[in-house]
C-alpha cells in the first residue's frame, strides 16, 4: 500500500476540520433559535389540564415577552432586568423559571398583573374585587396524572384588557371547598405576575406563597405556550417510534395552546 503523501494528509485533515466547524456552527444556531425564538418543553403533571396533557410537547416563544437572563440555556447571570421586554396579557400561557430556586421551569396561566388584586372565594377567580364569570360545561374525566377521577369543566371568562380581546378558557375543579379555594387577597406588586394552574385543585402556583410559586418576577419569564407539536398517552416513551401509531394524540398535534 503506497504510503500518504503530504497533501493526502492535509487534505484528511482539512475533512476533519471542516466536519468539525459544521457541527460547532450547527450548535450555535440551534442555541441562537432556542434563546431568540423558539424552545421545545414537555409536560410531566397535570396541573394543566385540561389545557395541557401530560405528555404533551410544546413549543414557546422567546420574544412574546422580551428577553432576561432566563431566556439562555443555564441562565447565566450576565445582566438584570429584561430587554424588549413587555408584559404577558391575561390568559396567556407562560413558562418561567421558579422564584424559589431560579432554576426549575413551571407553566401555569397567567391571571393577574402588577398592581392586580387577585383572590378565589368559594372556588371562583376574583379580579380587582370582581367574579371572574365561569360556565359549567359538565363532567370531565382525568386520566394519565394518578387515579382516576371524575371533576366538573368550566368555561372562565378573564376580564378584557385595553386592546386585547377577553380570554377564555377551561378550568377543572373537583369542587368549591378545596385548599386554595378560599384565599385572602393577594396584591400584585410592580414588576411581577399572578399564575394559576387550570387543574385548580391539583395546582402549586401563586396562591401558595409561602411554600409554592409565589408571585413571579417578570423577569424570570421564558416564554409563551404557542402550540402542541407532539402527544403521548404515555403507553409509549418518546423514542419509542414503534408504538406511536397507538400511543399518538393524533388531533393534539399542531394545535395552539389557548
């Protein structure tokens, strides 16, 4: 076998490098999308439902709210505060870092803003010393987050804001006389965020103060909930592509999350 020559050797080389400079580029534009545009999360509980699933993959918007040092992988702390930075709308569903810790992501909807007075009586949202309007759609059976239970679906009605059309949604409550169904009033102070989980009676979020999510900082939002791209039922993991065509939420995918 002939022995290489000098430019068989930097011509391997030069292969090698290149190979190398693709890979380093291709990773630093899929960091670029997920800190400036899009970042993939999944659901792991129900405090969500009937909205979100367990088991649902989701995609979430960077720049709905601007960004902060939450925005990039491992939130490095390299400045305060947020860039381009505005406030969620009511009803929008948000995933941010947990203000215990800074760390851990939570999502929940987003209910009250700074300077907002929120409380619940008697299970029923209360904005700025006003119900929250609620409808009973009937029966809803949760499945996929321990046993299985019968609860009552509501249809909720946020008060409008300025220039913003009325959200509505639909909550779950397994009745009125729960723990956080009757709270004190809760003032929301500047620079932070009232969140709530759908699943009102199986939800940590900022009713609970001292030991939960607390208010949360604007700044430690990381995005907004756009759409469901992927669903399972949990009879089959992620990689398992062999069971999808059963394990599939077939009419989840591609859907906004609202």
């Amino acid at each position: 076998m002939p022995a290489k020559t000098p430019s068989m050797v930097k011509k391997q080389t030069g292969g090698w490098l290149e190979s190398t400079k693709t890979v380093v580029y291709a990773g630093l534009i899929a960091i670029g999308i997920r800190t400036v545009a899009f970042e993939p999360f999944n659901i792991p509980s129900g405090s969500m439902i009937p909205t979100l699933l367990v088991g649902d993959y989701l995609f979430v918007s960077k720049y709905s709210y601007g960004y902060s040092r939450h925005s990039m992988p491992f939130s490095p702390n390299l400045f305060q505060g947020r860039i381009f930075g505005s406030l969620p709308a009511r009803g929008d569903v948000a995933v941010f870092k947990l203000p215990r810790d800074n760390s851990t992501d939570y999502i929940k909807r987003i209910v009250g803003l700074p300077g907002d007075r929120v409380q619940v009586r008697n299970g029923v949202l209360h904005l700025n010393g006003q119900p929250v309007r609620r409808e009973l759609i009937g029966p809803y059976t949760v499945e996929g987050d321990g046993p299985r239970i019968v609860v009552r679906e509501y249809r909720e009605f946020l008060p409008p804001q300025p220039g913003v059309e009325p959200h509505v949604h639909n909550i779950l409550e397994m009745s009125d006389d729960q723990i956080y169904d009757n709270t004190p009033e809760f003032r929301v102070p500047e620079g932070h965020v009232f969140a709530m989980g759908d699943n009102r009676d199986n939800s940590l979020d900022s009713r609970e103060q001292r030991n939960g999510v607390g208010f949360v900082p604007v700044e430690n939002l990381v995005g907004r909930a756009e759409f469901i791209f992927f669903s399972v039922d949990g009879s089959a993991r992620f990689w398992e592509f062999w069971a999808w065509p059963t394990a599939i939420r077939w009419s989840r995918l591609f859907s906004a999350v609202r």
